[in-house]
C-alpha cells in the first residue's frame, strides 16, 4: 500500500490525519466482528413488513392458525369423533360450533382438522418450493446437456392437467390419506416455479458478482445457494406462498370428493359429510360454514401476504404505496372532479 508522504512542514493535524490512516489500513477486523452488510438489509426487511399493512394482516392470520394447529388440540378434552346424543344443535354455551347430525363437536373438530390442513399444507409447500429451487437453480446454472434435460423435465411436469391428475392418482392409490395427498400434491406443483427461478438464474449468472465467485474459486453448490439464491429470496418466498395457497384449497377439494381418507378430522372432510348428510336441507348451516370461512380466512391471509412481498420486493410498487399513503385524501380531490368532467 501506497503511504502518504510527510514532508518537515506538515502541521500537526496533518501528521494526526496520515498516521490515523496508517493505523487504519493497517489494522484488521478483531475475530467475532461482522461488516454490518446483512444488517441493514435485515433492518430494512423488518421495516417493511412492520410498515406494510397487508403483510401484517397476513402474519397475523397465519400466526393465528399456526397457534391453534400448534396448542390447539392439547387444551381439548373430548374426541373429535366421538358420538353424542346432541345431534344437531345449534352454536350455544355447550357446543360453541354446534354439533354435527352424529352429535359431533364441530368446534373440536375444527381445531383438531386445523392441524391437519395447515401443518400438512406446510409441509407440501416446502417439498414442493425445495423441489422447484433445487431443480430451477441447476436447469439455469448448469446449462448443457443437464441444462437441457432439467428444463425439459420442468416443461413435461409444467403442462400435466394438475387438478384432474391429482383425483386420479388419490383415487387409485391403495394407501389414502393426509400422506398420500400432500406427496402427490407436492410432485404435481413444483414446476411452475423451477420454471421462473430457472429464467431467473440464467439473468443472475451473467452478472459481474458471480463471475467474481467463479474465478475466485468457489464451487457451484456453493455459488448457487450463496451468490444467486439470495437475490431470488423474494420469488422463491411468494412462489411457496402461491404454492401454499393452490396445496391447501386442492386438498380440501380432493376430501370434498371423498378421494381421502374419510374418517380423518379436517377442513375438507368436515365438508363432506356436511354434503353428504344434506346439512343445507336441514339447516344446520354451523356444520359447513364454519369450516368454509377457515379456508377462506386463511387463504385471504396468504394472498394478502402474497401482495405484500411483491411491494416490498418491488421498489416500483413500494414507492407507489407510500405516495398513497403520504398524499391525503382532500388533495386528490380536485383531479377526481375533473376527470368527472371530463
């Protein structure tokens, strides 16, 4: 390094200056400090979830059913399907749900199906995203022959009727249940989204920091999940979203249809024996409303989380929504009574 040069008559401040940057470039960082680069970008992240209305709603819906998955089925005391007398009842103190036309506790079965379809709906939607990640990276990356074969793989998974491939396959399972839907879900759903990180990451490999990371030495597992997989955090987080969404919504359809195990306790089964027993002739409106509006709620909940990934990920979108939240509403009255006139 190239010393400053310090002549007899530098003043004292001057000598002050060049030896603090000696000193400076001298020293090196003391074991166990970090730069600080993570953490503004992790304080930023922060900042915009907690300044985003939408991704605090969806957190807290989220965070919601997660706690009842979790804690809900320990501070119950009776079996979901354990036959009463009450059959039928309406919500009141006793049966705060009501019950079912078997005398069925259908709040106990709501809490207990919550933890069948949301954990299980997780645990879809990340061997879907892992699936779609692992194989999206290395079609973009690799390229070649293995490139080639990769995307080829994605095309043929990405044009398979999803929905009607997922009925005739449970249908023809020997084994039916939670299991066997959620590994067949997560085999149909991960293409769409290897397919998006794939023409991402064909972008990243071209830029200047990994061709740094190539020259320096770095293997390619090592480049593709330190160097390129983070700056697709943002699409591989709202594709698991999506993903989410479409595993929980077809599971609840395949129950519906019986396709499932049946004697399992959760939102979709619960709808197929409120259809199966005619629960809207009877009036019994409690026994299918209730588990509807939980996949409703839930899936508002992601959505809305979905949206606000994009806004926060999106500078565009971002500085769109705190010029709607910083102009007030009186100012942009006048343009709207124009264009009125107009």
């Amino acid at each position: 390094m190239n010393r400053p040069i310090i002549s007899q008559d530098t003043p004292d401040n001057q000598l002050q200056a060049a030896g603090s940057i000696r000193q400076t470039a001298g020293s090196s960082p003391k074991p166990g400090t970090h730069s600080g680069t993570s953490s503004p970008r992790m304080q930023g992240l922060l900042r915009g979830v907690t300044s985003n209305p939408k991704a605090l709603a969806g957190l807290s819906i989220l965070g919601f059913f997660l706690l009842v998955a979790i804690f809900g089925p320990f501070f119950m005391h009776s079996n979901p399907n354990a036959f009463s007398n009450d059959v039928l009842l309406p919500p009141s103190s006793a049966h705060w749900l009501g019950t079912t036309q078997t005398g069925q506790d259908v709040f106990t079965q709501v809490v207990d199906g919550t933890r069948t379809s949301v954990l299980w709906g997780l645990a879809t939607g990340l061997i879907a995203t892992f699936f779609s990640v692992l194989i999206g990276l290395a079609a973009g990356y690799l390229g070649g022959i293995v490139g080639d074969l990769l995307g080829l793989l994605i095309n043929v998974f990405l044009v398979l009727p999803g929905l009607p491939l997922i009925v005739l396959i449970v249908a023809y399972m020997p084994v039916r249940g939670p299991v066997t839907v959620a590994l067949v879900l997560a085999l149909t759903n991960w293409a769409y989204q290897a397919r998006v990180l794939r023409a991402q990451t064909l972008s990243l490999k071209q830029r200047d920091f990994v061709d740094a990371a190539r020259s320096g030495g770095e293997s390619t597992w090592r480049i593709l999940f330190r160097e390129v997989l983070p700056n697709e955090i943002a699409i591989v987080a709202a594709g698991f979203i999506g993903t989410l969404i479409y595993v929980i919504g077809a599971a609840a359809g395949v129950e519906f249809l019986g396709l499932s195990d049946v004697t399992s306790v959760d939102w979709g089964t619960m709808l197929f024996w409120a259809q199966n027993n005619n629960a809207l002739l009877q009036g019994a409106w409690w026994w299918f409303v209730v588990p509807g509006l939980c996949l409703a709620l839930l899936g508002a909940g992601l959505v809305l989380l979905n949206f606000s990934i994009d806004e926060i990920a999106d500078p565009r979108l971002r500085s769109e929504v705190n010029l709607r939240q910083r102009v007030p509403r009186w100012y942009l009255l006048p343009f709207k009574k124009v264009q009125r006139a107009q």
